[in-house]
C-alpha cells in the first residue's frame, strides 16, 4: 500500500529542506567569517594561521606527542615540525621528555601568553555572550547538542578524507 502525501505534509518536507539548506549555508559562511578571523589575530600575533590553529589544539588538548598533534590538525609530521619550531621561538610551546616514556617527547603550550590571544578573540568573545543572551536555557542546550554533533560530522569528513 502507497502512502498518498498531503499538500501540507510536502510544503512542509520543502520547508525543512530549505531550512536545512540554510543552515548548511550558514554554516559555511561561519566557517569563512572564523577563518578570516583567525587570519587576522594569527597577523597581530605574527603567526602563521596554521600554527594559531595547532596552538589551540594544544590549549584545548593540553600536552601531547607532535605526532598526535600532526594527526589531529591533518598535517605531515615533517610540516608539524616546523610549525613547532615557530612555536618554540616565538615562546608560545615548549618541547619536553614525556614523563612516561623518556624517549618521547610532549609539546606543551606556555599558558603565560594566553591573554594575548584572549585579548584579540575579545570583541567576538562580547558578541558571542550577547547573542547567547537572547536564548533559553533549553534553546541553548539544542544549540550545543547540534554545533557538537556539528563539529563531530565534520571531523569525520576530514578524517575520511585524510584516509582516503
């Protein structure tokens, strides 16, 4: 037996695709908006956007092997090394003997510069609390649950890419 579908039940099938599309949309202008922020505080910083990008996986993380790091951020180990380097003469990572295992070494991010990155992320940082303002606990609650899963979808496009 066929299922026969309302006019009300297709306009609404339309609606959530075009909502759905407006969200992937935004999404993606999102993602051009952040780069182009990245791009400019990584400037103020004299960084590279690459190395503003590992460093934060390195505040986020905490200390981890560079060749964790180098799967994480998508790199080749050989392009993460320099990128450490920079780091390291610039005074924003250190390189140190795992604790755990001598031979190995953990990169670790110096905390003390910290604010200068926080002073730049600042204005965004307003924006964000004022927009969050404006919702619900429940609504903010979805909000999470959906930029969460989000971010896990996009991961594992990257990672299927990187695979393949």
């Amino acid at each position: 037996m066929h299922s026969i579908e309302s006019p009300e039940s297709g306009d609404a099938a339309r609606s959530k695709r075009r909502l759905a599309s407006t969200i992937k949309d935004s999404l993606r202008e999102l993602s051009v908006e952040l780069s182009m922020l990245n791009h400019q505080v990584s400037a103020r910083l004299s960084l590279k956007d690459v190395d503003l990008g590992c460093l934060d996986l390195l505040v986020r993380q905490g200390p981890t092997s560079p060749s964790a790091l180098a799967r994480r951020a998508g790199l080749h180990p050989a392009t993460l090394t320099g990128i450490l380097d920079r780091l390291e003469r610039g005074g924003w990572v250190v390189r140190e003997r795992d604790q755990n295992d001598r031979r190995s070494v953990v990169v670790r991010a110096l905390r003390d510069r910290n604010a200068e990155v926080f002073h730049l992320f600042s204005g965004m940082n307003a924006a964000m609390d004022e927009i969050c303002d404006r919702y619900d606990e429940k609504e903010l609650a979805l909000l999470a649950d959906f930029l969460r899963r989000a971010t896990s979808a996009g991961q594992v496009a990257a990672d299927d890419l990187a695979g393949g």
